[in-house]
DNA sequence: CAATGTTTGTGAATATTGTTACAAGGTTTT
DNA sequence: AAAACCTTGTAACAATATTCACAAACATTG
C-alpha cells in the first residue's frame, strides 16, 4: 500500500492541500497548477508535486490539477472516508474546549466520551456528551470502540491517564500535557504542547533583538 | 549569537529538557548523564549531547551534566529571563481556554489583551481580562507593548485579523485557525492545527489495519 | 498544425537532521 | 597513583527531506 515510506510531513501537508482544494471547488475553480497551491499553501511548487507524486499521478502537464479530482483523491488516501471514535479525558477548560469544538465532526473524528476524575464534574453535561468517571474508561472505551483518546489533564496525571488509556486498548494519543510520556511501541502518540510552542516564539523574538 | 545554525527542532528539545532538569532540581538530583535525560524524554543519548552542544560545553566527562548549572543555562539560552506580552483574539471557547490557562505566566508570557468582534463579547471579563473589540487592537497593542499575536478565530477570519496584527506591530503570531496564513517575510507563524493533529493520528490508524 | 508556452513528474544534487563511533577528559576503585 | 570505568563532545557517516533542473506531455496561439 505504500510502495515508498512517506514521510509524515507529507501527510501533514496533504491535509492543508485538502483543505485548499475544497476551498477551491467551493470557489468553482476547477483547476490549480502546483505553483498556485503552493502559494496558497506558503510552500513551493516542487514541495506540491513531490507529495502529490508518492501517491500517483493526479496531474495534466499544461494545465495542472483538477481540482474536484484532487479533491477525492487526497480524501481517499487520507482515509476521510473512515470515522474514528475520540475519548477526551479532563473537563477542564481545554478538555471542554475541545468538547465543544465543531470541527472534528467534519473530518470524521466522533467524540464518544469523556472522562474526569474529579467527582464534582462527573455526570455533568457538555455539548451533548456527559462526563463520566475515569474508572469507568475502560468499559465505555471497548463498548464504544473508542481508538484515539485526548489527553487534556495536568503534567502531574497525564502518565497515569496514558497507562489507563493504552490498557483500554487505546492505539493513538494526542497529549495535550507538558510531559513526555511513555508508551509501548504499537502505540502513536502526538504531543501538542501549548506553551511550547509560544515559548518557541518567545525565543524566536529574544533573538531577534540581538541581530 | 548563532555560530551555526540551531534547527528549530533543537530549541523545541532545549524546552522539553529544560522541564525535565527542573523537575529534576525540585528531587534534589544534582547530577544527570545524556542518557538518563534521553531516556526520561524519549531521546537519545546523543540527541541531547547534540543539542546541548550547539550552545557550549556543559557536561563534565565522566559524571554527566550538574543539574543546577545546566537549568540556569537552559533558562538564559532559551530567554527565560525575559518577559512577553501576548494578545488573543477571539474570544470563543479555545481563546477563552487560553485565557484561563495558567501556565503561561510560568513561562515569561502574560496575556494583555483579549480581543473580539462580536459586539455581545465585548466589555465581558475573563480571568481579569476584559475583551475588548477587535478595532481597539492597533492601539492597545502599542500601549501596552504586545509583541505575540493568538490567533483563535474562525478561519475565515484568521487572515484579516493577521493583518490587523500585522499592522499593528505584532512580531510573532500562534495561529489556531485551520488556514495557510500569508504574512510578510518579518513575522514569525507558527501553526496549531488541532484537526489536523489529530487527522495524522487517523491516517495512521487507517493505514494500520491495512498492514 | 507547427511553433510556442505551460506544467507535470522525477532523477540527481543539495541541504538538513539524526546517528555512530571514538578519542579525550574526568571519576572511582583498588 | 595506576587501572578500570564512565561520560562528554564531535568528526565522520547515514538517513531524510527539500530543491533543482529538465525531458516529456499537454495546451494554446497564430
């Protein structure tokens, strides 16, 4: 299935080519040359056409891409005809952010459940889903065929939590928490790391001043 | 400053170390060797002596790297010592997440101004932050010397409010919205897309079962 | 329909990032 | 204080990722 590794940066980017595209087909643009889409995307037309081409040859010399076949292309090979089942585990302001956020319905990520320890937010209500116990993770994780779980508790309990979720049977994990955490091999992990990424910024800035 | 060039990737580790030495200080552990670090992070050995080693000589052959000494090195590396202003704008659930968050003032950056367009959040408290209309933002991030921009805005928004940030001196942007922003050569952009996250993980997951 | 212009797809060249291997320096043991 | 042991720092190497460059394919023009 895939004949050369592709690195996750092109799938990274193949997403924001997606999201271009179907913008594009909204606009009733039918086609787009890879120097076109890297301009919109901020990345260059050769960048475009190397990702595109570990998938096949979706292109027309002269003239470029069209757009709508691009479009079912990409989703096909991002598997967007595919709906996976999310557990968020924290109720606190970011989990309940997340609970709320309209998006991942659109792009086939379901939030089934969502867990807390705290007693006092347990059974409480947020945007349709009810919090539950985090004792209780594992039996509605297999009863619900949950697969990728969002991990939005602090540092202290997130390791915790992780081993929770993999026991459950867990097989990817978005880890909001500012630690590193382990995990066995089969498992995926992904950390967003908030602050890491402003401080990031932040020394970006203090080097700035000292050009 | 820069002798060589310091992959981004490298000051992303230097903050995930840095936390790490920290909490190692808070155990009173003096001492730790690369690969004690490495392990903790889920890095190798030589990773971390690579890293570390872009910004000087801190290790001593034989016993390892002085907790303490390495700490105070990080902070001074990764400006630590200095103090940001940031602004968020949009003030829906993910800015109001991060307006509430408390980690940032932990980390040298403290959240000024909140800003919105919607009339009915306008002049509303959030954690002592009054938001405030979006039209106030070029002169309230001149007053108040903000020089980080959260852009925490409906797509379709995202880049009009980064040119309103743009032009109102901000250096440094943290975009939450799923779009490709274009800003000029000046303005550092980082991304944050959540969806996206979370849509790699679901690729992955597609393309494990047919293994 | 030939001539000119575009744009793709991809090997080859380059650049970047990570790993290996090991000499040099420091620590601990006896 | 010699011997045995650890651990760093880095040069050489390997692996990845990106950019260049151009032939081949198609489109457009006069």
């Amino acid at each position: 299935m895939n004949p050369k590794k592709v690195p996750e940066s092109t799938i990274s980017r193949l997403f924001v080519y997606l999201r271009e595209v179907i913008e594009l087909t909204r606009m009733s643009i039918n086609t787009i040359s890879s120097a076109e889409l890297g301009e919109r995307t901020n990345l260059s037309d050769t960048q475009v056409r190397k990702d595109l081409g570990y998938f096949g040859q979706f292109g027309v010399s002269g003239s470029g891409y069209n757009t709508h076949e691009l479009k079912s292309q990409l989703e096909k090979i991002l598997g967007k005809d595919k709906v996976w089942n999310v557990a968020v585990v924290g109720a606190g302001h970011l989990g309940r952010a997340l609970l709320a956020y309209p998006g991942f319905q659109n792009h086939g990520l379901n939030i089934m459940a969502a867990f807390d320890i705290d007693a006092k937010k347990v059974d409480k209500q947020v945007n349709d889903i009810a919090i539950k116990s985090l004792d209780d993770a594992p039996r509605v994780i297999k009863e619900k065929n949950i697969s990728i779980g969002i991990i939005a508790v602090p540092a202290k309990e997130a390791q915790d939590v992780a081993n929770r979720l993999v026991s459950a049977g867990i097989e990817c994990i978005l880890n909001f928490a500012p630690v590193s955490l382990t995990v066995p091999e089969h498992v995926k992990i992904k950390d967003v790391d908030l602050s890491r990424e402003l401080e990031t910024l932040s020394y970006f800035l203090a080097n700035k001043k000292n050009n």
